[in-house]
C-alpha cells in the first residue's frame, strides 16, 4: 500500500482476516516512531510483522496515539505496553481511567458484544499510570519528529481527540469522521463512478451525541486539512464533501430512528431490525450488495441503532 507522504504511513491489520476494516497509521523520523491506533489485541501478531517489513521494530516505537479508547482502536495498548514498557500511550482525560482498569470499559463491550469479546478483540491488559501521557484538547505535540496539533472531538465517544499533522496537512479523525472504504470488490464501472464508496457513520452506545459531533466536525475543518485518515479506513483528500456526506446520513439515519421510536406498535425488537432492512438497503444502493457487507462488518448497523436510539430517547425526553 503506498504511504501517506514522507514520514507518515499505514498498516491494514486485517482484521479476523479482512483487509480494509482497522488501519493504523505510522509516523516516524529521526526521534522514533509513534502509531494511531495499534487496534485491538487480536491483530498485534499482523501489526508487528507488517511493521517489520517496513523496517519497524517495536523497540523504535516511542508513543501510541489514541484517538479514543473503544477496543478496535486501542484494545491492544496494554499488551503492547507490557513487552515493551518504554512506549509512552497518549489519551484523553477521560479515556485514561479505563486504560488503568479496564473493568468498566470490558462490561460496557461485553453487553454489546456478548461471546464475540474474545474471538473479537482478545485480552484487554491494564496500561501503566506512569506510562500515560494525558491530552485535554488543544495541545501542541512534537513526536516522531513532526508537529501534531490536537483538538478534542467527542460526538462518537466522550474520550476521543483528532491530530493534525502541520507538515502533510492529514487529520488523523478515528471514528469522527465515521467509516468509509474501498473494499476492493467493487466492480470496475462502480470504480470509475463514485460508486464504491459511502461516509457511513459509527453511532455506537452509549456516548452519541449529534451536536457534541457537529461541534467537533467544525473544530476539524477549521485545521482546513488536505486529507482525512480514517481508522476505517484509510486516506480521503476531500475533507468538507466527507463529512457533508457523513452528516447527510447522520440526519437521515435519525429520521428513521425518530419515526420507529415513535412507532408504538412496534417493540425494541422490531424496531431494530427494521433499522437495519432500512439502512442496509440504503447502503446496498450506494455501493453495492459486497460493499455493503464489508462495510457492516467495519461498523455494525445494530451497535448504530443502539447509540442512536438512546440519544433520541434522551434527547426528546428533555423538558
């Protein structure tokens, strides 16, 4: 896969063996090397040896950048830390607890992923408080011999922060940018159209919050980057048609949500799955019935109608 620009490449970690699911992004100079999002523990065998062929040890590896602590993202920065303890993890205030005890953060995924926790992200090790280093939001850092700026940006999780790299002008956005992928399955007409790729949100419980999100897309843009790096997945140089798209889709999938909700024949259940024949078939007119599979497998409809559903009922319950 071609790098980013100078100094700022990426892994596919194939995740339970599918390609263009996690990436995570590598920047490295002359002072070491720094990771995005190392991803969870059952793809840590993937990431070293990928990082070996680039010339990588995890020696050279001096922080792990976090843009929030969900297990497809960070699950592995304990294990990881544990080999190697001079790795320094870099997180939000409000992630940081949850990566000293983990307890909280494995019950909340345990109830959205049941039996799937360990065939899905493996062990979840607690990570040093000496070996954290605690972002805020509006930072200035300085790793891997490049400038990063950082802007706290919840919406899709209260913990999560994007980096702006100044040089290559690419923001590093996790989920807040949502999901987007060239799955490599499309067809070769659907290659030549925009066809093949869709902005599709990750609207998981239990942290959703549609203005929280707004704010943080404009805070983003405001860096006026060149590109977005997308956890999932990859490297899209067209940042305000990105989100425009993502935030299009934001406000349909509500709408759907609101309308079931108020839906007093239907129960949780029905509702759901209604939710999910809606937007897959929404999905699967965009990109195409493999795509579209693909896509649910990087970011569950279900886990979207969860997060989503409890929002609205919030939100609406408010005098």
């Amino acid at each position: 896969m071609p790098a980013i620009s100078a100094g700022l490449d990426y892994i596919d970690l194939q995740f339970l063996r599918r390609p263009h699911v996690i990436a995570t992004a590598i920047l490295h100079g002359a002072p070491g090397v720094a990771l995005i999002d190392p991803g969870p523990t059952t793809t840590i065998g993937t990431l070293e040896s990928a990082l070996g062929a680039k010339g990588i040890r995890f020696r050279d590896v001096r922080h792990l950048l976090l843009t929030h602590i969900h297990l497809d993202h960070a699950g592995a920065a304990g294990t990881i830390v544990s080999r190697h303890p001079h790795i320094a993890v870099v997180v939000h205030r409000k992630g940081a607890p949850h990566l000293i005890d983990p307890a909280k953060l494995l019950s909340s995924a345990g109830r959205l992923y049941g039996q799937d926790m360990d065939r899905l992200w493996g062990d979840v090790l607690p990570v040093p408080a000496e070996s954290l280093q605690i972002l805020d939001g509006g930072e200035a850092l300085h790793v891997a011999g490049r400038d990063l700026r950082v802007e706290y940006t919840p919406g899709h999780a209260s913990h999560h922060v994007s980096f702006f790299d100044e040089a290559s002008r690419v923001a590093f956005v996790g989920d807040t940018a949502g999901i987007r992928r060239r799955s490599g399955t499309e067809s070769a007409q659907d290659r030549m159209s925009s066809r093949g790729e869709y902005a599709m949100p990750a609207a998981p419980p239990p942290d959703i919050d549609l203005e929280a999100w707004a704010g943080s897309r404009d805070r983003i843009l405001k860096w006026n980057p060149a590109a977005l790096f997308l956890t999932h997945f990859g490297h899209y140089g067209d940042p305000r048609q990105h989100f425009d798209a993502l935030f299009a889709h934001l406000s349909d999938w509500s709408r759907i949500v609101r309308h079931l909700l108020a839906d007093g024949a239907l129960d949780d259940s029905a509702r759901q799955e209604r939710f999910v024949q809606d937007t897959l078939r929404a999905l699967r007119r965009a990109v195409g019935e493999t795509a579209a599979e693909d896509y649910v497998r990087a970011g569950g409809l279900v886990y979207s109608w969860m997060g989503l559903a409890r929002y609205w009922r919030k939100r609406e319950s408010r005098p």
